[in-house]
C-alpha cells in the first residue's frame, strides 16, 4: 500500500525541501529513478554467475581442482522472468527474485492501471526497464503506488551496485538490518542513513523505515512489523 505524505511533500522521499513542481514525486526522484532504470541492465550484465572476484583464475586444462561454484545469488538475479508475479517459488527459497521478474511484474501493473491498450513487452532486463523508463513521468504523475515502485528500483540497483563492486556508501552507518530472513536468521546487512534522503533501507532484504527514528525502534525490538524481509 502506498504510504502518505504531508501536502506538497514528495511521496517517494517525503524531504521538507524537495517540494515537487509537478507533484507526487520531486525532479529529483524523477530524474533517479530514470538513471536507475538506465543503469540496471549494465549493471545485471556485469553480474558473474561463476562469483567473479573470488580470485580463482582460469583453469588449466587437466587441472583436478574442482569448478568454481556458482553464486546463488547471483544466479537468482539473472534468471528469467516468471511471467510478472512475485510468488515465491517455493518454501526453499530465501534468497533474490529475478530482476526480470521484478521489473516483469511492474510492466505488467502499470499495462493494467494506465496502459492497457500497449503492447506486452518482451520480459528481458533492458526491454523492461526501458519500457518502464519511457512511462515514468507519466507513472510518477498518475501511478498511485510510485513510492512503492521507486523503493523497489531503489533496493534492485543498490543489490546489484553492491554486488559488482560499484557501491559508495554515503552517509552514517546506523547499525544493523534486525529483520528476521525466511530461513530465520537475522539480516545484519550494514545500514548507512543518508543525509539527503529520510528513509533508511536495507540493501539485502529490501525492508525499508521511514526515519532513522523508526529504524531504531525497531532494532530495539530485533524485528519489526513495518516491513517483510524479501
């Protein structure tokens, strides 16, 4: 559900400063979230289902070492989509849903609010976040879950900054992610409040807070009820 923001606030960062001129969503938000977009399927690209990084080097012909195993993660970003829904593949899983199948699902919920009549685009990475960049100030105008669709770009780009090497922490390390994954154990993702932007999100699980404020309450309470762990 799409969270409320004072009159004239920007919904996505709800900055006292960042008046939008053409409201919900502040030019600045607009103009990230279209270089976001931009930038996800370069940034997926880069992405070494092997684990590039590891430093294991190319190997010799013969050589007894056994292959270098694939990173789960990394394979859970990269697969196709799954036809636009967010289902859980099964009780297994505890890691990413498809870039495709996110960026899928939100093609698809915006061809039902606002575009019925385009066509389905095909479900690759840079169809989709080009068909999602190509409708976005319209979205941003309209769109009434554009929070929700700006927090989900936000946490995909973060996932896969971080996973090429790309990431800039800014900002001041706040503590620790306390949301529990679906296999039970404690996120402790490093969290960083940044100073130019109210919200506090984790990059692994996705969880998200309004405030440093809130975060802090809810690391007191180990868990909280403001979001579900991804």
């Amino acid at each position: 559900m799409s969270k409320e923001s004072p009159a004239g606030v920007c919904v996505v960062c709800q900055h006292p400063r960042r008046l939008p001129t053409r409201p919900p969503v502040c030019d600045a938000d607009r103009t990230a979230l279209d270089s976001m977009l931009r930038e996800i399927p370069d940034l997926l690209a880069r992405l070494d289902p092997a684990g590039a990084g590891n430093g294991s080097g190319p190997k010799v012909s013969g050589s007894k070492d056994p292959p270098v195993p694939l990173s789960v993660d990394v394979v859970d970003l990269t697969t196709q989509s799954r036809g636009g829904t967010l289902t859980i593949a099964g009780p297994d899983q505890i890691g990413y849903l498809s870039v495709a199948t996110e960026l899928d699902f939100w093609v698809m919920d915006w061809r039902l609010l606002l575009w019925s009549d385009h066509s389905i685009p095909l479900p690759t990475v840079a169809v989709l976040a080009g068909w999602l960049r190509n409708r976005l100030d319209i979205a941003c105008d309209e769109h009434p879950a554009i929070d929700e669709f700006a927090a989900k770009i936000r946490q995909i780009h973060k996932t896969l900054t971080r996973m090429v090497g790309d990431n800039k922490r800014t900002g001041e390390r706040v503590g620790t992610c306390p949301m529990k994954l679906r296999d039970d154990s404690r996120c402790n993702t490093p969290l960083h409040a940044d100073p130019y932007v109210s919200q506090v999100a984790c990059d692994r699980c996705g969880t998200s807070w309004a405030s440093w404020l809130t975060l802090m309450a809810a690391m007191q309470d180990d868990v909280t009820d403001e979001g579900v762990a991804a």
